[in-house]
C-alpha cells in the first residue's frame, strides 16, 4: 500500500482537468496591529507600568519583594478581595486555623492579629536607620528568612487596601509579608499575646 496514492490520484484527477475538482477559498486575511514606535533610550521616561513581581528569594509568590508602585496590589484579585499566598510555619497554622472560628475567615483572623500587633511590630521590629559611608550606598538587609521549619503555603483572602496596608508595613520593616504575617500571628495568638491567648 502506497501512502501517498491519494496525492497521485488528486494529481492525476487535477491534470485530467475534465473531471470535477474541488477549489477552496485561501483563509482570509488576518489584520495586523502596527508596531509601537521605537523608544528614544535618550529622552525616554521611565515606564510607569508594571508587570506582577516575581516570588521573593525566599519562595514568597506574593512578589512583595520589590518596591510598593502605586499600580501594584499585593497578590491576585479575585472578585472584590485579593488572594495573598504566605509560607507560614506549622505551629503559626495551628495559631491561625485555631483562631479562625471567632473572626469567621482566615483573612478576617491574619488582619486582627496585624492590627492587634501594629504597634509592637513598629516597636520591635523597625529597623535601625543606616548611614551610607563614602561613596557606599548603605546596607540593607535580606528580606528572606534564613529557616522555616514545616513551612506550607497558606492562600487568604483581604480587601485591596488592607493587601497595600500590609505591602507597605513589610517594606517599612524591611521583610517579606510572609514574614510578617507569622511574626504578627505568634504573638498576637501566642502565648505573648496581651489579649492572654485564644
């Protein structure tokens, strides 16, 4: 058996030229956009668009790891809330999800305890201003965290301001939201916790 013998019975039939043949119409013609004139890299303005961020060194997707843009909202939009994905610890889980059940969603518990802790994370975990030297910008240190044992994904969601409010008290305290978001839950549902606790 010949695979091609359909093809040489088409030829034969195209060539014959009194039989019937079949013609098909060539696809229509697709509209092409005209390409964006080129940039002048001299006089040109910095683009003030942005694409979401990669995740954080440490594996944080929430892309908090550059600087806050006033177009850019931490994590995904779904509806009228944001999805934010944190790494947080084992034992936090355990605080969040036992807190859970009085403020009816995980969001709604994650926000209470960074209201709750606001002032202690201002206090305690501000960092101390650093001075450049010479010519030598000044030092900055990582916004990883250096261990996390049992660490999972943990998706929540907030409002879109309360998704900035926590952008910008990361930036401020120079850590990732995921970190953060653990610090804020272990003291605030842990045993320091000047509420005694839940």
């Amino acid at each position: 058996m010949d695979p091609l013998e359909s093809v040489a019975k088409y030829r034969q039939q195209e060539a014959a030229g009194g039989g019937r043949t079949l013609k098909i119409a060539p696809p229509p013609a697709i509209p092409v956009a005209p390409a964006p004139p080129p940039a002048d890299p001299a006089g040109a303005a910095p683009d003030d668009t942005r694409t979401p961020a990669p995740a954080d060194a440490d594996g944080d997707p929430s892309g908090a790891g550059g600087p806050v843009g006033e177009g850019r909202i931490l994590g995904n939009t779904r509806g009228r809330k944001q999805l934010l994905y944190v790494y947080l610890p084992g034992p936090t889980i355990q605080r969040l999800d036992d807190a859970r059940p009085g403020h009816g969603t995980l969001g709604a518990a994650v926000m209470a305890a960074l209201r709750g802790s606001y002032e202690w994370l201002l206090d305690t975990h501000t960092p101390e201003p650093v001075e450049a030297v010479g010519p030598f910008p000044a030092v900055r240190g990582p916004k990883r965290r250096q261990g996390l044992e049992e660490g999972r994904l943990k998706p929540f969601y907030v409002d879109p301001g309360e998704a900035k409010g926590i952008d910008a008290l990361a930036g401020q305290l120079e850590m990732s939201p995921s970190e953060l978001v653990t610090i804020a839950i272990d003291f605030w549902y842990g045993d320091r916790s000047p509420a005694g606790g839940s």
